[in-house]
C-alpha cells in the first residue's frame, strides 16, 4: 500500500466524518415560526480542530510497515437569534458573561461611582485637623 495514499485516507475519513456531524443547518438552525407569526432562527458559531499524521515503520523484513492517526474536534456555541416579525428583522445576541469585554462593561457603572466619590472627595475642602497642645501630668 502506498504511504502517501494511506496519510491522504486517513484524512479523507476524519473530514468525512465531520461533515456529516456538521452542515449549513448547525450554523444557521431551522427557522422555527410562532403562532404570532414571528420567525425564530437560530444562528451558532462552529470551531473546528484536526491533526493527522503517521509514519513507517520499515525494517529489512517488512518493507511497508505504516503507523497513521487522524484525530478532529468541533465546538459548537450558540451566538444569537434572527427574529423576523413581517418586515422587521432584528439580531439578538446571546448573553456570553464569560468575555472580559463584557465583564468590564458591567463593571463599568461600578467604577464611575467610585471615581465620582473619589473625585468629590478631593474638591471638598476638609477642615483641617489642628494638633492639640497636650501635657503630661504627673500626680
């Protein structure tokens, strides 16, 4: 068997195999229709990962001695929803707290106020605190 034919099948199974898990319905799901007659779609972002290799293992006995190993991975995230209600189409994003981007937006409301505070503080004019003249006594 030739070594070159058997890496190139290896690979043919693997993307095959993706293939048939994942299609252009994974990304753009089937439009689902209310009985208000809106139109749900649902819409994903798809990743992929795959590495192939292998080698031979020629001695003086066995000439064509061949090791080859295929292995791909798919993660599948929701992104959102297209709404479609007569001649208004809308995005609708799902919520993903997990990004930093959006940790920092939620937090920024937070950081205004502390700034706010911080920044009254240091206009107000505090009365200064005079040391008192205190004297030791002994009885």
């Amino acid at each position: 068997m030739d070594k070159q034919q058997t890496v190139q099948e290896l690979m043919a199974n693997t993307l095959g195999k993706m293939r048939e898990l994942v299609d252009s319905n994974t990304v753009i799901g089937t439009p689902i229709t209310t009985e208000a007659g809106v139109t749900i779609v649902p819409v994903s972002k798809i990743t992929f990962g795959f590495v192939s290799g292998g080698t031979d293992f020629a001695n003086d006995k066995q000439k064509d001695l061949f090791g080859g190993a295929a292995s791909s991975g798919a993660s599948i995230t929701p992104v959102g929803f297209l709404v479609i209600n007569g001649t208004s189409v809308k995005f609708m994003q799902v919520a993903e707290g997990n990004r930093t981007i959006d940790r920092l937006i939620n937090m920024m409301p937070e950081v205004i106020d502390k700034l706010e505070t911080l920044i009254s503080k240091k206009t107000k004019k505090e009365p200064e605190m005079v040391p008192a003249d205190i004297t030791e006594e002994t009885f």
